[in-house]
C-alpha cells in the first residue's frame, strides 16, 4: 500500500466524534495530516464574536488531536491555493472533507474538486452538517420545501441519512513530517484591547467537549420544560447549543440519537423530545432555503420588498444596537447579545420587529449586526431568521404580525427578571411596570431611582404610531 497521506480538510465541522471525513480518512490506513485553513476572502468571513469562538475551538481541536498523536496544521490564505499547495507538499494522494452549504463555499469546493481530481488526487466528500442533504427531501411535484410544517413531516418520516453517530477515534495514524503552521495567536481572532469579550468566557466552553456537556445537560434536566418554557427568556429552558452547531463542534445527528436514546429509556416524553427535534429541524429548513437561494442573506424571497419605503436613521440604528431605545425588553435583548454572544430566541424575534417594523430599518442591518456579534451567527440560520420575521421570506411571519413589545416582555418576562439583569438601570422597578416605565407613576419612578431621559431613555419612538406608519408602508408595496 502507498504511505502518500491522506489530508483531512476540518471546516465548519471542529470535532473527533461523529465526522464523517475523518471516519473515512482512518479507513484508508494511510497517515492523516489534519489541516484548517482562515480563509476570510471567501464572502461573508466571520464576524468579531464568532472569531473569538473559532479561537478557542481550535485550541481545543488541536488540544484533543494531539492526545491522538497528530498535529492540526493552520494556514492563512485562499483555500483554493493552500490546499492544493498541501497536497504538492505533502504528495497527499487523498482528501477527504465533510460539505459546506453556504454560497461561495460550494463553488470554492467544487471547483478544487475537480482541479485535484484531474491532478489525481482522490477527494472524497461527506455530509457532516444536517440531517439530510438540501436536495434529498422533496416535495410531491419534486420541489424543494419552501413551508416548514411538511418539511419537518417528511423528515422526520425519512429519519436522518446516516444511521449511527460514529464514537470518537482513539488513534490516529498521522504523518510525523515537520510541516509549516501558523500560530493561532498571529491570526488575532481574539478583541485586542479593550476585551468585549469578557462576558462570554465564564459563559461558553467552546470546543467538542463543552457541546457534548452541554447536551448532556439539556437531556437530563432541562428538555422536559423546553416544549412549555422555551419562550420565556427569564429562564434557562433551551439548549444553547446553537454556537456549538455553528462550528460543528457537535453534529445534528448527535442530537438526534441522544434524544432519541433518552425516549427509549423512557427519561423522556416523546412530545418533549418532538418539540424539541422540530426546532432543530429548523435548521435543516434554513440551510434548504440557503442552498435554494443563494441570494437569501441578501435580497428578499418576496421580491415586492426590495421597494418597501425603509428609512435610514443612523441615531435610531445606533440606539437599537447599544440597547437604548427606551423598550427594556428590547433593551435587555441587545445588551444580552452583546454582553453574552447570544441572544433568546423569543427575544432575537422582538428586537428584529422593533427594528424592521417600529424604526423601518432595513432587516440587513440588523442581520449585519447579529453576524458580527452573534457567537452562532450562521448565514442560514440569521437570514432565514431575519427574513421571517420582515415578512418577506419562505413561510414567514405575515408582515402585518408587528410585535408590541409591551405585551411582549408582560407576557415572556412576567417578573421583569430578564430586564433587571440585563438592563440594571431598572433594577427596581416593579414587575408591573417594568416593561413600560414611562407610564408609571412619577412616585414609583423615583422610589425606583429611574430618571426618564436620564438614567434610562424615553422610548425613541411610540409603538402604536410606528405600527401605523409600518403598515402604510406595506399598503404601497401591495398596491404596487
Ligand atoms: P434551542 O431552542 O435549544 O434549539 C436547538 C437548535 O435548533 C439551535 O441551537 C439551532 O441550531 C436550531 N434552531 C432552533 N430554533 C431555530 C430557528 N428558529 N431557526 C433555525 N434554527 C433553529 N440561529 C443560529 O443558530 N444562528 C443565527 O445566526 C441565528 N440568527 C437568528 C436571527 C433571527 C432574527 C431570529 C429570529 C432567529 C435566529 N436564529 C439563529 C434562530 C434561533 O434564535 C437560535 O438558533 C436559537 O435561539 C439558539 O438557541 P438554542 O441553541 O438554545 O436553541
């Protein structure tokens, strides 16, 4: 047998367990050199948030690799030249890597593909990153699923493509030939000064030992109130897995047979579990629409949307994005996602309708904004999300669904226990009118210690008259 090396490309897939590349890649025998490539001039490169997750993620890969006897090569660049440029170095006579989604990537990898190929260089690819692949589910005329409720049906029907997690490797051939790295360091992924980065590390543990705990964790106490309590941002009932599946660090697949294990020991309810497996799923359905419209970060589906009257207000945007617009529940969403990485999704939902339809700003800045400071940001995942609540994308919210944020944060916030961490100006109000300070009565702001326009802001615009003005707007575009 040749002792040529196998390279194995890790991408958006930052684990041992459970990848399908690095299964396959042990099973040729041959030596494996394990690489990564920072390649930011592929188009939507990570933002800031997401490059402090990717730093520690590669520490703890090249961390567990190396208790596997291999050594994770880093180089930065165009991945169309360094990869090929490894291969020559190396005289690698396979590549293995699991699939990308996102547009520019496919291209990237399909074109290398077929350029190593023709060198002969056998490259075999994988699905590590979804349930099933964007084309294999199909609707009854041979479409793709552009509506959720069916999608998830005939999903859940097909079941996942693969039919076991494979468990973590316990060795790994590996070239021992000295090979060029860079240093994680000298790619400064990490905030120089000052460190905006602070509250995120007692937080995260990124990496696949921090997901597979985590998981772990949601399984055993936290799933039976997900169905009920996965709305309420005061509490903690969702899995926060979402930066975890972002990088990879843990596969889809995982998450489904854990959960599934569980039901059949009968540590859970089904419908729990459903519940559950059906947010996931969403996923799956963002990365179809992704991989169906490559334009989705960009335009929106419904196309009568690119001439809604939006506005441009620098003042209000920059309000919204510091957390000070005056609405707490909206106020203590965007100071949680900037102190935290992360955002509630009930939460992530209110703020994108105060933005897109109380300020009549358009959906990709705020779309922008969630990709530099999410911690999962994910184009699937945030443009899908964004779009869904504009009301111009695959089975969004109706447009004329506008949020109150009011009632909003009364009904998912009851106590104001969110607006109080997050927003610690309102600390002391009372949970009845925390959501609405401006109507309290001046002596309940004063034994609170809230100076309206002060200590905290008026809201920058009112609700009711902004609802009016969002739906004339959308009155001319269906007139149009
Ligand atoms: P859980 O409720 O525990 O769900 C488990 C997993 O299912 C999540 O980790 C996620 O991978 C997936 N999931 C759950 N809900 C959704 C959903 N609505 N759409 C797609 N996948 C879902 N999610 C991202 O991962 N990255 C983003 O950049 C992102 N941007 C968003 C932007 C907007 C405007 C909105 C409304 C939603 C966005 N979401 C995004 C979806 C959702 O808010 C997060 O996935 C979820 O809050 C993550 O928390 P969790 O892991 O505790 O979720």
């Amino acid at each position: 047998m040749s002792s040529r090396p196998a390279l194995l490309w890790f991408r958006q897939d930052l684990r041992l367990a459970d990848n399908p590349a690095l299964a396959a890649a042990r099973k040729t025998g041959l030596p494996v050199i394990p690489v990564y490539v920072f390649d930011d001039s592929l188009a939507h490169p990570p933002g800031a948030a997401a490059r402090w997750w990717l730093h520690h993620s590669l520490e703890a890969l090249s961390a567990e690799l190396e208790k596997l006897g291999a050594k994770l090569i880093l180089r930065r660049g165009s991945a169309a030249e360094i990869i090929p440029g490894l291969v020559e170095e190396t005289n690698a006579a396979h590549v293995f890597w699991n699939r990308r989604y996102f547009p520019g990537h496919i291209e990237t990898d399909k074109k290398l593909k077929s350029e190593l190929t023709e060198a002969g260089v056998t490259v075999e690819t994988f699905n590590g990153a979804l349930l099933r692949e964007p084309w294999e589910l199909k609707t009854g005329s041979g479409g793709p699923y552009r509506v959720f409720t069916p999608f998830w049906k005939a999903l859940k029907q097909a079941g996942p493509a693969r039919a076991d997690t494979e468990a973590n490797p316990r060795k790994l051939e590996t070239k021992k030939a000295k090979l060029k790295s860079d240093s994680l360091k000298d790619w400064a992924l990490l905030p120089q000064e000052p460190n905006w980065a602070e509250g995120f590390e007692p937080l995260w543990t990124p990496g696949e030992a921090g997901a597979r705990e985590r998981l772990r964790d949601f399984l055993n106490d936290i799933i039976q109130d997900y169905k009920d309590g996965r709305d309420r941002p005061d509490k903690d009932y969702t899995s926060r897995l979402s930066p975890h599946l972002a990088f990879g660090e843990i596969s889809p697949l995982q998450i489904w047979r854990a959960t599934q294990a569980k039901i059949s020991k009968g540590d859970i309810s089904d419908s729990a579990a459903d519940k559950f497996l059906s947010e996931l799923c969403w996923r799956e359905f963002c990365y179809c629409l992704l991989f169906y419209n490559e334009g989705l970060p960009e335009a929106p589906l419904r196309e009568e949307f690119s001439d809604y009257p939006w506005r441009d207000d620098a003042r209000e945007l920059a309000a919204w994005r510091k957390g000070e617009t005056g609405y707490p529940i909206v106020d203590a969403g965007m100071r949680q996602l900037w102190r935290t990485g992360w955002m509630h999704n009930r939460v992530r939902m209110i703020v994108a309708s105060f933005l897109i339809k109380d300020l009549l700003i358009r959906w990709q800045d705020g779309e922008a904004w969630f990709w530099d400071t999410l911690l999962d940001a994910d184009l699937a995942n945030n443009s899908s999300g964004w779009q869904w609540v504009a009301g111009c994308g695959a089975d969004a919210a109706p447009y004329f669904r506008i949020f109150n944020p009011v009632t909003q944060g009364e009904k998912f916030d009851p106590d104001g226990a969110y607006v109080r961490e997050f927003v610690p100006e309102l600390k002391e109000m009372p949970a009845k009118h925390i959501h609405a300070p401006w109507k309290a009565p001046d002596d309940v702001l004063d034994k609170a210690g809230v100076k309206l326009g002060k200590s905290y802001p008026h809201p920058i615009v009112d609700h009711a008259a902004a609802r009016k003005r969002a739906l004339e707007g959308y009155e001319k575009i269906k007139r149009a």
